[in-house]
C-alpha cells in the first residue's frame, strides 16, 4: 500500500468526523488538532485534491448562491482501508520537540540571570494561559459532544493537559535555581 505524509493520514481522519468541507476541516484543526499538530490551508486543499486523485475520497460539488460552490468530501472505502493500516502501523519515532526557551536557557550562561528569569515568568504564563484553553476545550467537547470519537478526544487532551502542568512545574522549580543565583539544587 502507498505510503503518505502525516498530513494526508491527518486530513483522512478528520473526514471520519462531520468535516466534510475544507473550511470545516480548518476549523476542527484550529480548534483541537492544533494543540498538538499544525495543518495550514495551504496543506489542505492542496492534500484534499490528491486524496481525491489517488481514489481515497470522493469530492460532491454543490452551487451556493453568491458564494463559491460548495465542495463535500467523502472518503471511499480504500481511503477508509488506507487510514486503517496507518492507524495500525507502530510509530516511526518519538517526536522531537522544537522549543524555543529550552534553546535559550541552553544558551543562558551568555545572558543575566535576570534575563533567563524574564524568560521563564513570561513561558510560565503562557502555558498557563494554555492549560485554561484545555480546561475550556475538555468542558466544551464533554458538554456537546457524545460520540464515539469523545473519549479518544480527551485521551488527547489529557495528554496535552499533563505535559504544559507539567512544563509549568518544571519552570517553577527552574525559576526558584535561578532566583537563588543559579545555583542547582
């Protein structure tokens, strides 16, 4: 069977939800996907088109009035298969994390500890600020979701929950080392 890229399997997935068109398909990214994997709608269209010409979805175009049609998506049963066996295969590779702090404090014997402190305040409030999106995110989708899809939707989000607290404690005990003149404890 063809293998695809990340982004491919992604968007056949979001097709087993309610999202059939790309907008809706943006919005289900924006509004869940993204806390864990960026899809930009310069990749969508672009991977809705080739699901389309390798026979795993099929597309129903509809006329709007005043408005561009409106194209449906839909997948057929190889693009059903095809999501299938990806689901099925082991993860290539734990992922590697790209995190900006990190290769600052890497570096932070070349800048004052005031600096790494500023650093680590401002990272701490954003990621609270990211847990309170979580919390809103989990009583939303418990609230006004009921599907079968709801409890792998939380398992996500608890995962994303439990890496920013724990971020967030990281930062605490990090900030406390360098408030005592970067001394390690």
């Amino acid at each position: 069977m063809k293998k695809y890229n990340h982004t491919t399997y992604a968007i056949l997935g979001i097709l087993t939800t309610e999202c059939r068109s790309g907008y809706a398909i943006k919005q289900l990214i924006d509004q869940s996907l993204n806390h864990f994997w960026k899809i930009s709608y310069g990749q969508i269209y672009p991977t809705l088109k080739l699901i389309v010409d390798e026979g795993l979805a099929t597309v129903d175009i509809s006329a709007q009035d005043g408005k561009p049609d409106r194209k449906e998506y839909s997948l057929t049963s190889k693009g059903i298969e095809t999501l299938k066996v990806w689901l099925e295969q082991p993860i290539e590779q734990i992922p590697i994390e790209r995190n900006e702090v990190l290769l600052k404090l890497f570096f932070g014997r070349n800048q004052s500890i005031e600096h790494s402190i500023l650093l680590l305040n401002d990272y701490k409030e954003k990621l609270e600020i990211r847990y309170q999106t979580y919390e809103n995110i989990e009583q939303v989708i418990s609230t006004h979701n009921t599907g079968e899809d709801l409890k792998y939707w939380l398992f996500t989000l608890d995962y994303g929950k439990r890496i920013t607290k724990a971020a967030i404690e990281w930062c605490i005990d990090t900030l406390k080392q360098l408030e005592n003149k970067g001394e390690l404890k």
